[in-house]
C-alpha cells in the first residue's frame, strides 16, 4: 500500500525544488551522485524487484506536496509490468486526505481483507 508515492524523486524535485535539502539530508551519498541516488530510491526503477503482492495506491487530486501523476505514473507501469495494483484518487483532496479521510480508511479495510487473507 502506497499512499502519495513518490515515482520518481528526480520528476518530483523538478516539480518541487526544495526537496533538495530533504533529499540531502536523507539520500546517502546525494552530493556525488544525485542521480544516482534519486534512482536508487525511484520505484519506476526497480519494479521487477517488488514482491508480487498487490499495490494499492491512494493519492488526492489536489496534493501539492507530492504530485498526482506520480501515483497515476506507477500505476500505469505496474500495468505494464502485470503487476496488481489499484489506483484511488480522491478529488478535491488534499495532502492531508482531510475531507476523504474515512472513504480512504474503508478502501485500506477493503484492500487488506481480500489480500491478506
């Protein structure tokens, strides 16, 4: 389960530069290869690497800390890849996931019992 992922750190630091202090402080060896480390910690990178268990992605329309079409991109790429997975966008909705707050906690609930039985 995955809730407002971020896909790839180098589109999310394009779209919201001041992760880069963020990213330093907690991506080792950032300052001699940033590339490299945002990579390492990109999931669209390594997705044959995931367990196959089921993915449920959970982001709001309105996110401005973490963009939407990240959530959107990796689902797109698990399809790609066969890999099951649910994307839920709750519109209107923010960070936060204030206004959605029990339709996410349902959807969670919903998820769990038909995986992890």
């Amino acid at each position: 389960m995955a809730t407002k992922p971020n896909t790839s750190h180098k589109k999310e630091l394009n779209w919201r530069p001041m992760m880069e202090k963020v990213y330093r402080g907690r991506f080792p060896d950032y300052d001699n290869n940033k590339s490299a480390a945002l990579a390492a910690r990109s999931v669209i990178n390594w997705l044959d690497e995931l367990p196959d268990t089921p993915v449920l992605l959970l982001h709001c329309s309105e996110d401005k800390r973490v963009n939407p079409e990240q959530s959107r991109t990796l689902a797109a790429a698990l399809d790609q890849v066969k890999h099951k997975n649910k994307l839920v966008i709750y519109e209107g909705d923010n960070h936060g996931l204030v206004k959605n707050r029990q339709a996410m906690e349902q959807e969670v609930i919903a998820w769990l019992d038909e995986y992890m039985k």
